[in-house]
C-alpha cells in the first residue's frame, strides 16, 4: 500500500505557535474537559487513604491522563508529524486513544470507586464519627463517569470523521 503522508499541520515557522483551530474544535474542547476531570479524578484519589483496587484506578487515570496530556500538547502546536509512525495517523491514533483507553480504564476507575464508595455507604450516616471516604469515592467516581462520556464523545468525534473520509482532526 502506498504510504500516507501525514496531514498538514500549521504553516511552518521558525518558532513554536498555537494551534488555534484546534483550540477551538470540538476535539480540542474535549481534550480540556478531559485533562480537567481527568485530574480531578486522580488527584480526588490520590489525596485520600486508598487501598486494593484503588491503586489501580488511580493507575489508569493517570496514564491516560498523562496519555491524553501528549496528544493534546502535540495537536495544539501541530507538531503531531514528529511522532514516528503514529504521525501519519494522527486521527485513528486520538481514536484509538479515546476508545480503547480512555473509555475502557475510566469506565473500569469509576466502577472500581464506585464501587469502593458503595462499600462506604455506612459510614455516611448522621452521627458517625470516624473518618469516611465515602465522599472522596463517590466525587472520583462521578468524575471518572463524566471522564469516560467525554472520552466516549471524542471518540466518535473522530470516529465520524474518519467515515468521512477526512485524515485530520479539525
């Protein structure tokens, strides 16, 4: 098969420049809800006591925090043609990113606080006076829910795109 070249980012020049355009797509969009929530989330966790499966829910969001954190950077100063292989494949690259990963281990984050959270139930009671984490779950995991819709969203942002026909993500 012939080789692609990679879609065209911002007109060259001698310094780095933002990306505006894609500041203001709605994939651009997504990506900040998702690094917003995306903290959120980890930092929810990781401020509080946690054990078990919590670490590998604060595992999850934080690579695909950190994940989603490279390719936003990459797409608002276009330079996305730097990552080799990758590159060439900028739009199935953020798709795959969205729906694999970041749908798939927040929708396992959030079901593993949830989960925790509903474990702490009885501590939410008036009148308990040790500590509860209760709270701290359930805000992780509204957060890992809203994280994983807006995952899900730029997902077939792209997705749509790329049954359009189009090679980039704007």
């Amino acid at each position: 098969p012939p080789t692609v070249p990679p879609p065209p980012g911002p007109p060259a020049r001698g310094s780095l420049s933002l990306h505006r355009a894609y500041l203001r797509s709605p994939l651009g969009l997504l990506r900040l809800g998702q690094l917003a929530l995306g903290a959120a989330f980890w930092v929810t966790v990781a401020s509080h006591k946690y054990e078990g499966a919590a670490h590998f829910a604060l595992f999850a969001a934080v690579l695909v925090w950190l994940l989603t954190l490279a390719l936003f950077g990459l797409s608002l100063l276009g330079r996305w043609e730097l990552v080799p292989w990758l590159g060439s494949r900028w739009l199935l690259t953020n798709l795959v990113h969205d729906l694999a990963l970041g749908v798939g281990l927040y929708a396992a984050a959030t079901g593993i606080m949830g989960h925790k959270a509903k474990q702490r139930s009885f501590c939410n009671l008036p009148g308990y006076s040790q500590h509860c984490l209760y709270s701290a779950y359930l805000s992780a995991s509204i957060c890992g829910g809203i994280t994983a819709c807006l995952y899900l969203f730029s997902g077939l942002y792209c997705l749509l795109r790329r049954c359009q026909d189009q090679r980039d993500i704007i």
